[in-house]
C-alpha cells in the first residue's frame, strides 16, 4: 500500500461502512474497516468489488436487523405515523408544488382554488409530524384538531354555494377535515410511547413520492381517477406526465426495493399514505353516488367509484401481506449489536 | 450449518483469530473453496455470537484500530462436532455405498 493511497482507500472504506447502521458502525465500524484494509492490495484506492458488495450487503442486513428488532407494535406504530403523514404531505406538496410548477412552466396559467387552506394545512402537517416524532401528544392533537375545526367551518360556510370554485373548495376541505380527524384518532393514541422512529429523513422523505407516482400510474391507467389531488390533476391535463413519467417511476422503484430489503415499514407508510385519501374518497364518493350527486361531479360517481376502491383495496391489501413478513421476520431476527 | 459457518468455526479450532486471520484460515482449510468477503464474515459473526457459538476473546489496538479477536465457545465446538460426525455419515453412505456396488460387480464378473 503506497502511502499516497493510504487515505484515499481509508476515506473510501469508511465512506462503504455507512452502509451500516451508526450504532452498529460505533461497535464495530474499525474493526471492519482494519479487515477490509487488510484485503485490499497496496496501491488501490478503492476495496476489490466482491468486498465493497459484501460491505454494502451486510449493512443492509444490519439494517434490516437492527430496524426489525424495534419490536412489532412499535414498528406498526411507527408505519402508521408514517403513513398518516404521508398521505398529509402528499395533499400539502401537491397544492404547492402544482402551481410552483405552473408558474414556471406555463407562466401562472393553472390556479389553485384552495391555496391559502393549504398552507395552514402545510403548516399544521409539519408540526403534526414534529409532534410524532418526538412523540409529544398534545403537539399532535391541536393542529390536528385545528384542520378538523378550520375544515367544517369552511364547509358550513360554503355549503349553500353552488360557484365551481366554491363547490371545489367545499369539497376538498371536508376531505382534509377528514384526514385530520383520522390522524387525531390514530396518531394520539400512537405516540403514547413512540420515540424517535430509527428512520432516515431520506426514507421518510421519499414516501410521498412512492405515494405521488402511484398516483400518477393510476391516473393513467384510469383516467377518470382524480382524489382530489390538484398536482396530478395538473401533470394528467398539461401532458408533463408521459416524457417524464418513465424517469420519475424509477426512482422510487429502487428506493422500494431497498426499503425492502432493510425495512419495510417506510413501504407499508406510503401504502398506507396512499389508501387513506383514497378510503375516505371511496366512503365520501359512495354516499354520493347514492344520492346521485358524486364529491367531484354528479357525472363521476360510476367513473371513480371502482378506481377508488381499487386503489384503496390494492395497498391495503399489500400492507397486510408486508405486516406479516414483518411480523414473520421479528420473530426470526438475531439480536443486534450496538 | 451452511459451508461458510462451517469453516468459520473451523478456522477458530486451533485458538482464537481476528477477522482477517479468520477469512484466510478459512480459504485455506477449504482449499480455497471458501472465500469469505468482510461484509459475509461479520455478518456470520453477528449471527454465530448471537447464538452463543462464537465469543469475543480480546481486544488489542493495531495501528491506531481496533482489533478483535474471536474463539469458539463450547457450544460452538458442539454444534461444529455434530455437524461434521453428521457429514463424516453422509459420506460413509455414499462411499462405503459405492466400495460395495464395486465389490458386488467384481464378484458377479469373477462368477462369470
């Protein structure tokens, strides 16, 4: 080993043992390092491609260790946390980022009917999400609450209002409502005891982009499907879906895969994010189209019904069947270091 | 027991190794069979001391690193018994299986 290589194969060994998780990295992180130094030859700078494949693997087993260890309710605890914002993130983002995208591609031609709404919405996600994580009830419940409360106001208010705009804002915010007073259900009885989740931002961040993708997947498969969702409604209409929507599904194709083989309940998350809206459309859309007037139309209640309740029964499904490998596996998961 | 934890715990037999020593000891013992790569050997040492076949006997610093070194417990040395008196029958099976097919054919040959 040249003295010149000495740091470049040292910074590129520790940059491969952040594959490992950081607990594990604390215990164990030289000695590994010292073993994949040993087999490299001098004058290399990076590990031969077997070790470096090795190291990548058994961190991600470490992982999926050390993630699967936390215990089942936990772990369902954290997913449903998880989803629940997701699906909160996902209405949020759509209303921001639709018109952000807008203005600098068609130059502030597309119009959101509920932006200000989804601001304080944004704001009470992010504090709801804070909330969560640091597992603080009460941080959970107000802004929750506060959706909840602002949402059935603007309901009442706008409910003997027959104008477009207003019928559009009259129906979403029901929904959001909605959503609120699920994730007050659920979340506060969840953060009893939940610390801080051991998920990377990375991951969480990446939940409403799985989320955003199947949504665009299913609105190109069914084109009648729209939840309420000003960005895909955005990207279905303007044509920016097709170029790119090959591009856009792979990323999160891999990210799935990884969270596969390390954790899955940043997976079971955004299937969750994804059937909530989807469930409370289904319920709002049925009673609709029972009294023939469906939430986005009174012609749409035939066209959406069986989308909606594709997409709500598909994910849910598919968590239940990642719950049990969950569960399967906790059970099978040797103790982990550190 | 899988190939790599075989000779995992037979590279420990003559005494404690660290990670390294392990990986070659290991090859060697195979005859080159047995390529362990980092990321496998600590992965199959996670899971042997987890299960109490493997312990950590010292520790010393080389270079400025931590170096560990592992030996077998006694139910390491059990559990690697067991399995090789298990392959060791196998083995007789089909070789003392085989010398007696060959010995039946050359009687039936010197018959003839």
């Amino acid at each position: 080993m040249t003295e010149l290589n000495v740091p470049l194969l040292v910074r590129h060994a520790k940059l491969l043992l952040r594959c490992y998780p950081p607990a594990y990295r604390a215990h164990r992180g030289e000695e590994i390092l010292d073993t994949l130094l040993e087999t490299t030859r001098p004058g290399r700078g990076w590990p031969p491609a077997r070790e470096v494949a090795s190291v990548i693997g058994g961190g991600l087993r470490a992982r999926r260790a050390a993630n699967l260890s936390q215990g089942f309710w936990s772990s369902l605890r954290h997913a449903v946390i998880l989803g629940i914002a997701t699906a909160m993130i996902a209405e949020v983002s759509a209303a921001l980022v639709g018109p952000l995208a807008s203005q600098i591609l068609f130059r502030g031609s597309f119009s959101v009917p509920y932006g200000p709404a989804s601001i304080l919405l944004g704001i009470g996600v992010a504090v709801t999400i804070a909330g969560a994580w640091s597992g603080r009830r009460w941080i959970v419940a107000i802004p929750v609450a506060a959706a909840f409360g602002v949402s059935v106001a603007y309901y009442a208010a706008t409910f003997s209002d027959t104008s477009t705009n207003s019928a559009e804002t009259a129906s979403l915010l029901p929904l959001i409502g909605m959503m609120g007073l699920v994730a007050l259900v659920l979340l506060t009885p969840l953060t009893r005891r939940a610390g801080r989740p051991p998920l990377s931002l990375l991951w969480f961040a990446c939940s409403p982009v799985l989320v955003y993708v199947a949504d665009l997947i299913l609105t190109r498969a069914a084109p009648g499907f729209h939840d309420g969702m000003p960005l895909v409604e955005f990207a279905a209409a303007s044509g920016v879906v097709s170029p790119y929507e090959s591009y856009l599904s792979l990323a999160p194709l891999v990210l799935a895969l990884c969270w596969l083989v390390t954790d899955v309940r940043p997976l079971l998350g955004a299937a969750v994010g994804f059937a909530v809206p989807n469930a409370i459309s289904t319920i709002v859309n049925i009673g609709g189209y029972v009294s023939g007037d469906g939430l986005f139309g009174p012609n749409t209640g035939s066209l959406m019904l069986i989308p909606t309740l594709v997409a709500t029964v598909i994910p849910l499904a598919f968590a239940a069947a990642l719950f049990w490998l969950l569960r399967h596996r906790a059970r099978n998961v040797p103790p982990t270091i550190g | 027991m899988r190939e790599p934890t075989y000779f995992v715990l037979a590279a420990l037999l003559r005494g404690p190794l660290h990670g390294y020593a392990i990986m070659k000891r290991a090859e060697e013992l195979s005859g080159g069979r047995v390529r362990l790569a980092t990321g496998t050997l600590y992965t199959a040492l996670d899971r042997l001391t987890a299960e109490g076949h493997v312990e950590l006997v010292s520790e010393e610093t080389v270079s400025g690193r931590m170096r560990r070194s592992y030996g077998l417990t006694e139910g390491g040395s059990a559990a690697l018994r067991a399995e090789a008196v298990r392959m060791a029958e196998a083995a007789r099976l089909v070789i003392e299986g085989g010398a007696e097919k060959k010995a039946g054919l050359a009687r039936k040959l010197r018959t003839t």
